[in-house]
C-alpha cells in the first residue's frame, strides 16, 4: 500500500520586503543577497497574521477540495509557537471545521518539525488506512534586525494531507537520519528573535547531509543516480547548490555541468527565494515548487528530500510522484497569491517587524490586512481572537 502526500498547499503572507531595498539600507552590496545568498524577497507577515492564520490559510483549499471525513489527526510544526501550552493545531482545527473526532498537537525539532510530522502521520496511516492526517507547518522568521541572519528572514506555511493511495508524492519506506546535541540555532523562550551562529549552522547542516545521506544510501541501496530531482532544507536557496556539490563529493560521483545542476535543483527554489526563510515549511514549500515548476510531468519520478532542523536532527528520504499529479495541485491559485503581494517600504517593514504581537498582556484589536481568508482579530482576557474575513 502507497501511503505519502494526497494533496500539498503552500501559502505566503500577502506582503514583502526586496533585498535590494534592505541591502541599500544595510548598505551592502545588493548580489551579496541575491546571488551570494539566493534570496531576492522577504515575506513579512503583518500584525493579523500569525502561524494559525498562515497554517489555516495553506489548509483551506486542501479541506474544501478532499473534504473533512476521515481527518483522524492534526499535526502543527513550528518553532514560532503562540503558547506554551495549546497546540496550534487546536486553533486551525476549529477554523477549518474538522471532525470533533481528531487528534491535535504540536510538534518541534526546528526546521525539521515537519518531517518527523509527515513520517508520524504516514505510520498512522499505515495502522489505519482509511484515515487521513492533515499536516501543517508554518514559521514567521526573526532574526536581530542589522544582523547577518536579518536578509534570509521570511513566513509561510504548508498544509498537507497524508493519506493511504496518496495522489501526489508515495514515501518511500527508507529513510537516513542522523541527529548531534548542538547549538547552532535556537530561541530561547524569553526572544522573539533567534540566535544563531550562521556560519557554524551552514556547516553542520552540510556535514549532517551527508550523514543522513550515507544512512538513507545504506538502508535503501539507491544512488544519486536513482533521484530525478532533490528538494532541500532551504534556509537561503544558495544552500542547494552548496548541498548538491557535497552530496556528488561523498558520493565520489563528479559534479554534473552546470546545466544539469540547475535541472536538478533549481525549480525547487523558485517559491523560497520569494519568500525567504520558512523554517519548518521550508522543505515543503520547494517540494511545491517543484512540482508547479518543473517543465515537463514529473510522473513515476523519484525525487529526494533533505530535511534539517537545527540543534540538531537531519533526514534524507525519498518518494515517487504520482502519475497524473498535475491535476490535484494549486499552482494557479499559489501564482496569484505571490503575484499580487505588496511591496513594503523599508520603513513599514522595520514598524511591523518593532510591532510584531504584543506581549504587554493588554486587550488589542488589529487591523485588517490584506491576507488569506482567516485573520487574528485581536487578543482579549490573554486569548487569540481568529474570524474569517
Ligand atoms: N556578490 C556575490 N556574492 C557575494 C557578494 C557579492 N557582492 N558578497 C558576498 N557574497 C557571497 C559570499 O561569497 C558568500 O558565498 P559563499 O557562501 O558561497 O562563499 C555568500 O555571499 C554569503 O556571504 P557571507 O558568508 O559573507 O555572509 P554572512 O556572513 O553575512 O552570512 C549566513 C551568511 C551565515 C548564511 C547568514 O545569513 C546567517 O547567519 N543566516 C541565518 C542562519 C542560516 O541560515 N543557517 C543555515 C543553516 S541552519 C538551518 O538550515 C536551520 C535554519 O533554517 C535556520
């Protein structure tokens, strides 16, 4: 029996910053952002939206076109959680009107929040084939403003649902992964901003892909050979190239001309590098990518996935695209969401970023926002007030 993702749904909030305009800011060489790190805009969530709205913003389309029956379980990842106690998913579980017969929780391991999410749901699935999980994972990126993290910040999330003879992407059953008590990423509970030692990061995100690889290599027996395309972890899209390179150098396999590179790799990075940082969604908002972008079907093909959470926990699988994919994606809908977003001036997006939500335990009403179909209206008595628009 197949088990993997049925349907996948990316959504970015409705507002941006360019990198060239904080790099002119910054003063920095605008291709230090756009070349050196791949990214060329940040999404910039705005005060009525929070990882509950982004989350239940991506779910939407996914629950009005499967439907909510058989929906046995909601698994939220994120590292920008909202309390320390209720699971977000709770929130978007009554957004989205599921079942009162569902399990609600929230999972964290970073970035990689996702991927242990989607391997639970997939052994859920496996113990009972005819229910379904609907996976979210969504992220507001902060870093300290004028830091070197600053330029790869971002927001999104994904909403996907997991389910036994999936209609977009079979999971293969093996998987490599590797896990190292380190510090190179964290918040801790009293920031809003994360702190990181960027370059030590990038270099223990490198040496646990290949870690994780030689596991996957070893229990699955497949080569690179055997994977058509590869989605990454994507904290910044020049990271893929990075990663390619080490996975062909472990391997003893030559890098391939740049051509095939870009064949390999690229698609994947068309959505982060309008949207920057996602954290736990990232993997699989290129996953989306990929599949909106490739040129022709990607059918029966076999892609890997690297999936990396800092502190730290890496995984690389792998998984088959399912024949006639195509028509169970929300290609149209995601283009006009990214589309039409607003540019912010450099100024409104440092007034955001000082806004944020506040934490002064006051009542606040916000003001709407352009956005997705759920916003956070305020919070009164210490609680989250969501509605529809
Ligand atoms: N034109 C073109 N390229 C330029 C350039 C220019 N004018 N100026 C610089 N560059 C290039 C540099 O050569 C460098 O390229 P290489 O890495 O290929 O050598 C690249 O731009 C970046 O330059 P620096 O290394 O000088 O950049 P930096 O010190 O300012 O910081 C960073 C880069 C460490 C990634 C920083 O953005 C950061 O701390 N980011 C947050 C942490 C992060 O993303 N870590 C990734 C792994 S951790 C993870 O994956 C979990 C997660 O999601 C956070």
């Amino acid at each position: 029996m197949n088990i993997g993702i049925d349907l996948i749904s990316f959504h970015a909030p409705a507002y941006y910053l360019d990198l060239r305009v904080l790099a002119e800011k910054r003063g920095v060489d605008p291709d230090k952002f756009v070349v050196g790190i791949g990214q060329e805009r940040m999404a910039v969530a705005p005060p009525d939206q929070d990882i509950v709205t982004l989350a239940a913003n991506a779910a939407l389309p996914i629950v009005e076109k499967a439907g909510r029956e058989n929906i046995e379980m909601v698994l939220f990842a994120t590292e920008s959680s909202i309390d320390q106690s209720k699971a977000a998913a709770c929130f978007c579980h009554r957004l989205l009107e599921l079942p009162a017969r569902c399990r609600c929780l929230e999972t964290k391991e970073a970035c990689y929040g996702a991927t242990a999410s989607l391997r639970m749901a997939a052994a859920m699935v496996a113990q009972r084939p005819q229910s379904k999980v609907l996976v979210l994972a969504a992220d507001i990126a902060r870093y300290d403003l004028s830091s070197p993290g600053e330029p790869t910040q971002g927001a999104g999330a994904v909403a996907m649902l997991v389910s036994a003879h999936p209609r977009v992407l079979a999971l293969d059953p093996h998987s490599g992964f590797y896990t190292e008590d380190i510090m190179d990423f964290w918040r801790p509970n009293y920031r809003e901003e994360a702190l990181v030692d960027g370059k030590y990061s990038t270099r223990m995100y490198l040496t646990t892909l290949i870690e994780a690889w030689n596991d996957y290599q070893a229990q699955s027996g497949r080569g690179l050979a055997d994977h058509a395309h590869y989605c990454f972890h994507l904290p910044f899209t020049k990271i893929a190239y990075k990663s390619l390179e080490r996975l062909h150098k472990a391997a003893g396999v030559p890098l391939p001309p740049k051509e095939e590179q870009h064949r390999l790799v690229d698609y994947a990075l068309r959505y982060n590098r309008l949207t920057g940082n996602t954290y736990a969604a990232c993997l699989y908002e290129a996953l989306t990518a990929l599949l909106d972008h490739a040129p022709t079907p990607l059918d029966g093909q076999r892609l890997g996935l690297f999936s990396y959470g800092s502190g730290c926990m890496a995984e690389f699988f792998s998984g088959v695209v399912q024949r006639g994919y195509r028509q169970h994606l929300f290609t149209e809908q995601l283009r006009a969401e990214l589309d039409s977003r607003v540019a912010l001036t450099y100024r409104q997006y440092e007034d955001i970023f000082n806004y944020g939500v506040p934490r002064d335990g006051a009542d606040h009403v916000f003001a709407p926002y352009r956005g997705g179909p759920f916003r956070l209206a305020g919070i009164k008595d210490h609680k989250r007030r969501y509605e529809p628009k």
